[in-house]
C-alpha cells in the first residue's frame, strides 16, 4: 500500500525521539563509567534543541556541550541542572551571560582569562575548562604555552576570580594513531598542570570516534554529538553497523506523476542537493525512484515499472533506511561532504515535526 503524505504541502522534517533515547541509552551503556556530555550544536545537530534536551533529560543525560554562551544559557532556562559546557568564546562573547548562567567555559588563551577576571566574582565564580591543542589546529593552548595558561588560571584562582575545574583536548579523528599520539600528549600536560597545582576535577577529550573506538580517552566525559544522532563518525562503517538508528527523517509528498517521471515536493530550497546523475534515489513505496533532477522547490524522479504511485504519496529523501531510503551516511559519500552537512543543511522552511 501506498504511504499518503499528511497533509503538509512541502518537505518535512522528523525528529525521532525514541530513536534518540535510544542511541543515548545505549552509549552511555558502552561508556560507563564516563558519562556523556551530549554536544547540542547547530541545534543539535538540525534536531531541534529542546526535544533533544527533553529526551536526553528523560535518559538521564544531564550534561551538555553547547558551542555558544546564548545556547548554553538556553538550555539552563529549560531547567538543565548539570555541566553546561560552551566553548566557542570570542572577544564579543558575553561573558556576564555566562557567569549568570553558571556555563563552564573552554578557555585556550590568557585573553580569555583576563577578561573573566574583570567579572563581579560576588555574582558566582565561573568555571573553566583548560584546553590543550593536541594536534587538530582549532584552538587550544600549545603544549609550549600550556604551563604559563595553567598558572594564570591558578593564579586567578587563588585570588578567587574563577575557578580551574577541567582540562580538555578535541582529537582530529583522521587516525587511531593520531588520536593515541594526541591522548598521549593530553595526559603528559594534565599530569604537569596538577604538578604546577592544577587539582581537575573534571578530564574530557574523545568525542563520538574516540569515544566508540578507543576506551581508554573516555575520561569523565565523551563529548558525544553524531553517534547521539545515529550517525557514525566513521567512514567504513554506517550508524546502523553501530547499533544506532538515525533520528531525522526527510520526507516529501508526490506533486505530480507522469508516465516516466514524477515531481516531488522537495528542493534545493529544502536543503536537497542535486546528486550526481542517477547515483540518488527517493523511497516511494519501498521502491528506490532514481532521482533525474533537483529543482528549487521541487525533485524530478524516474516512474518504477509496476509501482503504482499517485499526487500525495510519501517521498523518503533521507532517515534510518527503513523505507529503503538513503541514509545520511549514504547522501554524504555521494556529494564528498560529512553527514553531518546532510542533517544540518536542511534549511529553515521545512515543516519541523517531533515524533
Ligand atoms: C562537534 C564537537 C564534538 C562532537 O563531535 P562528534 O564527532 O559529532 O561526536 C565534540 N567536541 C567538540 C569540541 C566539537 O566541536
């Protein structure tokens, strides 16, 4: 039987709640006794904050990794009671929001530190997580600068101005070697912080790949954005060869149909990326339509011989593979980029549902 769209004209977007628990439920079983720190970036992932923050809640998952102070700010004004983690901090970056929201920040540089320092610390002494670069290149101390950003941090804490309660690295993820080069590095300058006098209470460095792969970077916590989402943060292996089911869904209804051809409602106004030629697919009834072209508002798919579709069946562009539909992994290899482009790209006048 056909699958109808519901009623929406254009694309949908589904969240999916249960396949988000989960995901959750079972990496916090694999990580244990680490505990996740859910990353929420881009909003979470093009999941949508709050139904993720809900189900993460309803988990048992307390902690998050929000990029940015506003974020992070949010999520404490939805009630979260945790480590709200931000780490994008710019010379803009409003610091007394922070301070007023309880955030732990990422702080790489003495700038970061100062400015911190200029705080009213009667309002609540803010938090700070050191970073080491270990050889990823976005931030973080060098190793050479690491002791002269531990002792300023030290220092501002024995003048009770803030207070040093993590250390942290992010890992480049482009080989287990690399990442255990990295690991190396990162426990050498905690061992020589706390020689200095740093006393961490918190130690924090694999995100989903490491922390899947590579048990002893667990730490205290994972920072764990895709594999939370479903998504495997490798390249040989998909979410569900992890165990993991995708929690977004694209869907689109069927316009019109034509002898070989049919339109459906979604373009690259939605986010849809023309694919290279014949190599994508729709789901229409469990049958791969190969997709002929992208339009702005609308997909051209070739007809299946013996598949009996009409104006308002349902389109499958991308979810967990169920429908037959490509998953994010899938859409990625096919235009060269990351799926976590594909699940973040789906732009703003898409129809957001949670389920
Ligand atoms: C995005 C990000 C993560 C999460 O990475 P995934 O591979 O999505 O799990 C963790 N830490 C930092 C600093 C990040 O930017």
């Amino acid at each position: 039987m056909t699958e109808t769209a519901d009623g929406a004209p254009g694309a949908v977007l589904t969240t999916d709640r249960e396949a988000i628990a989960w995901n959750l439920r079972s990496l916090r079983t694999a990580f244990a006794p680490s505990r996740i720190m859910l990353v929420v970036k881009a909003d979470a992932y093009g999941h949508g904050l709050r139904p993720v923050y809900e189900t993460a809640l309803a988990e048992g998952v307390e902690d998050f990794a929000a990029l940015d102070i506003e974020t992070g700010a949010e999520l404490r004004s939805l009630g979260a009671a945790g480590t709200l983690f931000v780490w994008r901090i710019g010379p803009s970056s409003d610091f007394a929001l922070a301070q007023r929201a309880g955030l732990e920040l990422g702080v790489q540089s003495r700038w970061q530190l100062e400015r911190i320092a200029t705080l009213d610390a009667a309002e609540g002494r803010l938090a700070v997580h050191l970073k080491l670069d270990t050889g990823l290149h976005r931030g973080g101390a060098d190793p050479a600068e690491w002791d002269a950003l531990v002792d300023a941090a030290l220092a501002l804490q024995r003048e009770g101005r803030l207070r040093v309660r993590g250390a942290w690295t992010h890992f480049s993820d482009t080989s287990p070697e690399d990442d255990e080069r990295s690991f190396a590095q990162f426990t050498a300058a905690v061992d020589r912080a706390r020689g200095r006098g740093a006393e961490f209470e918190v130690l924090h460095a694999a995100a989903s790949g490491a922390g899947i792969d590579f048990p002893e970077s667990r730490l205290d916590f994972v920072r764990l954005g895709l594999g939370a989402y479903g998504i495997s943060p490798f390249e040989d292996r998909d979410g569900r060869d992890l165990g993991l089911r995708l929690a977004l869904e694209l869907t689109a209804p069927v316009l019109s149909v034509a002898e070989s051809e049919a339109a459906v409602g979604v373009g690259f106004g939605d986010g849809l990326q023309s694919a290279p030629d014949g190599e994508m697919w729709l789901s229409i009834d469990g049958a791969p339509h190969p997709i002929r072209r992208v339009e702005v508002d609308r997909t051209i798919v070739d007809r299946v011989p013996g598949i009996d579709i009409g104006p308002g069946s349902l389109a499958y562009c991308f979810g967990d593979g169920e429908h037959g539909e490509a998953t994010a992994e899938r859409w990625a290899e096919a235009f060269r980029t990351v799926p976590d482009e594909i699940v973040t790209g789906v732009t703003a006048r898409v129809t957001r549902r949670i389920r």
